[in-house]
C-alpha cells in the first residue's frame, strides 16, 4: 500500500508533466487574479478575485475549469497594465492547449541525501547568479518530495493490525514479516527540477547550463563537507 502511494506520486500526481502544468496554470492565475472578478453567493452582491473565492462558499464553487474559458475570453480595456497580465495569463493558456509547456532541462535525484535543505526560490536564484543570456522570471526550480506517506520514517513502525485469532485486540506489525528486499533504505527523498518557462531555445541551453553548474557546485560543498 505504501509503495503503491509512493509510485503514485512517482508517476502520476507529481510527474514532471503533471508539475509543469500545475505551475502554468499557478502563473496563469496569478497574472488573472484581481481582474478575473467571481460572483459570490445570491444574497451578496460582493465579487471575488481568485484568491479570494474561498471566503465565500457560492464564489468557491464557481471556480472549476470554466476559469481558464474565461481568461481567453476576457475583454482588453484601456488600463495598460491590466492588459499586460491578462495577454500573459492568455498566452499561459494558449501554450496549454497546444502542448507548448514549460520545459524540463534539468533534473537531480536525491537531494535530501546530500543534506542540502534550500527551497525551489533559492535554488532558483543560486542559478541565475551562475549563468546569463536569460532572465529570472525564465525559471523555475521545484523540488519534489516522494515518501511513503510519513516523511523520513518507516511507515511500518507505526501500523497496528489484528489477527483472526483475537480480532478485537490490535498489535503492532511484526517488522520481520516484510521481505528485506521489499523495505527500501531510506523511506523520503527529493527530487530538484529545473524548468525553463520560456520557449527560446537559447535560453533552454543556457538555463540547462547554469543547472549543471550548480548541482557541481551543491556536489563539491557536500564532498567537502562529508571530508571534514
């Protein structure tokens, strides 16, 4: 069942795709938020930006796919800098439906392993400062988790069970009922990916680049560290 979860979030929930998706419709969002005004409940005359739709329940339940229908349809005005987010957010969208995401250039496994603890934003500007010919707003770092639902622990340790025997009694699992070739080493591990949101290939190349940069550099502080 754990290793059932795990493969899950593995290959399906947080699959680099599935991750990449996420973020452009996060991005989309957030360049439509205060102008993608939502009605709330019939008795309240109020509306809500996206981010605000869960503090009221009729605005809430409104949000469902229709909200990416409403991006490419919502009118321009005369507020320029209205315009700009709302042009972005449609090119999020657009680039969705014809498949054109944000790219994976980079990937490294077991970060955790190595004792390093920075989150995707500092990951993300540790690179910048290490490559050129592309611009912050070009990344995005996202480092991924995968456990057997308990973080660093064994899952096992803390399952109860009842036996056919006394059914009414629970006991703790016997560890040494499961095949050590099923039990893994460590029972968490990160996984740090690399986007470029931009569809230029230089920049894919350079990003790509400064990615490896860094992950020797992130190799060399861990080799030193483990020598002291």
């Amino acid at each position: 069942m754990f290793q059932t979860r795990f493969t899950l979030h593995m290959f399906a929930y947080k699959h680099r795709v599935v991750s990449a998706l996420d973020k452009m419709v996060s991005d989309a969002f957030s360049h439509a938020d205060k102008y993608l005004e939502t009605q709330g409940d019939k008795d309240d005359e109020r509306t809500y930006s996206l981010t605000k739709c869960t503090e009221n329940m009729g605005a809430f339940i409104r949000l469902n796919d229709s909200v990416l229908h409403r991006i490419r349809d919502f009118p321009l005005g005369k507020d320029p800098q209205k315009n700009q987010h709302i042009e972005a957010a449609r090119l999020l969208v657009e680039r969705i439906d014809k498949r054109r995401l944000y790219k994976l250039v980079h990937e490294i496994k077991n970060y955790n392993n190595q004792g390093a603890k920075m989150t995707g934003k500092q990951i993300e500007e540790e690179i910048v400062t290490l490559g050129n010919n592309f611009e912050r707003e070009d990344i995005y770092v996202q480092v991924a988790k995968f456990d057997f639902g308990m973080g660093e622990e064994n899952p096992l340790k803390y399952l109860n069970v009842f036996s056919k025997t006394d059914p009414d009694k629970a006991f703790p699992y016997n560890q040494n009922m499961v095949s050590k070739l099923l039990l893994p080493g460590i029972f968490s591990e990160k996984i740090v990916r690399v986007y470029c949101k931009a569809e230029d290939e230089c920049k894919k190349t350079a990003i790509k680049e400064a990615a490896v940069k860094w992950e020797e550099k992130l190799t060399a502080a861990t080799s030193a560290k483990q020598g002291n």
